[in-house]
C-alpha cells in the first residue's frame, strides 16, 4: 500500500494521508486584507488534503507585504477566514494558518500611513515587490526597537488567537523567504548590537519568542514552523546556516510542535539529513516532489509527511489523481496573482467528482 495514504500524526491531530497541501500566496484578498468569497471555494476544493496550509496571512497592517495579501488582523478578515474554515471541515480536511510577517519585504504603498517597512537593521534589501502601482523597488526599512519586537510578537500572539476564533486547527510560523523572522535569523540582514543580534543564540532569539508566544495561545500540538535554509529569497544570506538551523531546530525540543517544515530550494547541502534528527516532532518535507520522490522520502523515513504546492494548485482532487495514477493538471504561472477564478478555482477534476 503506498505509504502516502496511511494514517499520520501531526500534533494533536491524526490526518488520514501523509499529502500536505503547501502555503501559496495567490492575491485575492481585497486592498483591506479580506480574503475574497473565492478564497473559500478554492480551499473546500482542495479538502482531500491530509492537512492544508494556507497562504501566508499577515498578523498585522505592518506586517503586509504584497498587494491583495490577506490578514488575520480585524473582524472583518476573521469572518471571512470562518467561512474557509467551515468548508474544508465540512469535507472533512483540517487546515492551518501560515502567519507571515514580510519586515522590509514591503512598500510603503502598502503599509498604514505610508509607513516604512520594519526590519531587525535598516538594511535595505535588493530587488522589488508587487504593488497597486506595479513593482515597486524595496526602500530602506527601519530598525525596530526593543519595544517594537515586543510588539510585533505580540502581534504574532494576538493573530494566533484570532486563527483560533476563525476555526482554524493550528498556526505554522513562516520562517523562511527572507520574511522577518529569517531576516533576524540571517547574519546578512541583522546587525544588531543588541540581545537580538550578532551570536546565532541572540539571532534566534526572535523567532524563538515568537513561537513561544504562539504555543502559549495554542499549545505546541497545534503550531508548526516552516523553514527553508540557502532558499536565499528576498536577498536574505546567511554565513553558516548549517550552525544557524542546526541550533534553532535544537531549540525548538521544548515547544513540543506539532510538525517541523522544511522547504530546500538549490541548496547545497541536505538539510533534511541534518536537521530531522534534530527535530522531535513530525517532520514535513516540501520542495519539488512528485508521487515517486514523496513515496522514497516516506519509506526511507525521510519524511513524516510530503508538502505538494503547484500540483495542488492545479489539481484539486490531487489524493485521488495519485491514487489512480491519472495525469495531472499544469499550473498556469500566468495566473498565479490575478484576482479572478482564472488559474484558482476553475482547475479541471477528474470525470466524475464534484468542484464544490
């Protein structure tokens, strides 16, 4: 029996197949952060997923990063959020919040008041971001104080609660793509003279507070944490990011989390060899599989779990695809961040089964 289809335990919850639906950001959500009455469409489409992680969803206005991005941040997000949840539990899924704070990976354009993006430094990042106006090119951010990391963790708790209200089943940290916990994490991107700079214990620091202030909400059994070591995205480097990951995984023993994600994009070592004994939870494997490298990864004890993005995308029903080995959609990278149904909820399924 193909080892995707067997039962797994990821926190509290025993999923019924070992297919994790990856977060995608796909911008329809309005200029409020306001998920869009097709956001619930396309994630009931795709409740045959062992567990779905959504989106990234800012914690606060501060903490948006790309046009038509949604947030967790006022009533009006939560009660969108209910209605997604209520229908990939209607088919029986479960589905987790991915919480993502951008830092200096913003705009101005896009942030209350005009705002300057926040970061670890005031270091500004190479490159450009999507904006109402088109891409705009990244400005130089402002270095948060001690005050303000207060703060913005507390903005990560407060979005965890409000996760919880909206029915979610759990919270996963975004910590990777060069988004602000990895820009604390990253040597590059903090020069901090402070308790949250320089050593990797002191780099660390903030997402270690972070995830404690979610599990306090919580509980560990209902939050995970995704990373991705070399991915280099959003100009985020790193000197020794086999030290940097090797001890924040180390850490993470205490929180008894739900699962440890990790997402390798070109990097030069196997990080997955290095960190799942690291780690004392489940332990989800994301990046460019198919149905043959998810199968090796799970008999080869790998991996807990398979993280699939593109292919869930396009495939709606992809559990069913892979279990009688039929051909699957191609994404249309076109329509990856338009804000019609095009590309997003008017994938093709398999003769037979229903869209809705």
């Amino acid at each position: 029996m193909s080892q995707l289809f067997t039962p797994v335990q990821i926190g509290r919850y025993t999923l019924p197949n070992r297919l994790v639906m990856a977060p995608m950001t796909r911008s329809r959500s309005d200029d409020d952060g306001v998920p869009s009455d097709l956001v619930v469409t396309y994630y009931a489409q795709r409740a045959g997923a062992g567990l779905i992680i959504s989106e990234g969803v800012f914690p606060s206005a501060m903490g948006k990063g790309y046009v038509r991005t949604p947030g967790i941040a006022t009533d009006a997000q939560v009660a969108v959020w209910k209605k997604v949840t209520e229908a990939v539990h209607a088919k029986g899924g479960r589905i987790f919040m991915q919480v993502m704070h951008c830092g200096r990976i913003s705009h101005p354009s896009l942030l209350p008041n005009e705002a300057q993006p926040v970061a670890p430094s005031a270091i500004k990042p190479a490159g450009q971001t999507w904006t109402g106006s088109g891409m705009q090119a990244f400005v130089t951010p402002r270095a948060l104080s001690l005050d303000e990391i207060a703060g913005v963790i507390d903005d990560y708790r407060m979005a965890t609660r409000r996760a919880l209200e909206a029915g979610f089943d759990g919270v996963e940290l975004h910590a990777a793509s060069g988004y602000l916990p990895e820009q604390f994490l990253s040597s590059a991107s903090n020069q901090r003279q402070d308790q949250y700079g320089g050593s990797v214990e002191n780099r660390a620091r903030f997402v270690l507070e972070v995830l404690a202030a979610m599990v306090a909400e919580a509980g560990g059994d209902r939050v995970g944490i995704k990373i991705s070591p070399e991915m280099n995205f959003n100009d985020i480097v790193d000197a020794n990011p086999q030290e940097t990951y090797s001890y924040l995984v180390e850490q993470l023993h205490g929180f008894n989390l739900a699962y440890l994600h990790v997402a390798l994009f070109g990097a030069k070592v196997d990080y997955h060899a290095l960190l799942r004994p690291r780690f004392n939870g489940a332990y989800l494997m994301g990046s460019g599989l198919d149905q043959q490298s998810a199968e090796a990864a799970l008999a080869n004890g790998r991996a807990d779990a398979t993280v699939f993005g593109g292919a869930f995308l396009a495939n709606p029903d992809l559990p069913e695809r892979f279990r009688q080995g039929s051909p699957l959609n191609t994404p249309d990278k076109n329509t990856f961040y338009s804000p019609g149904p095009q590309g997003y909820t008017d994938y093709p399924l398999l003769s037979g089964l229903s869209a809705n």
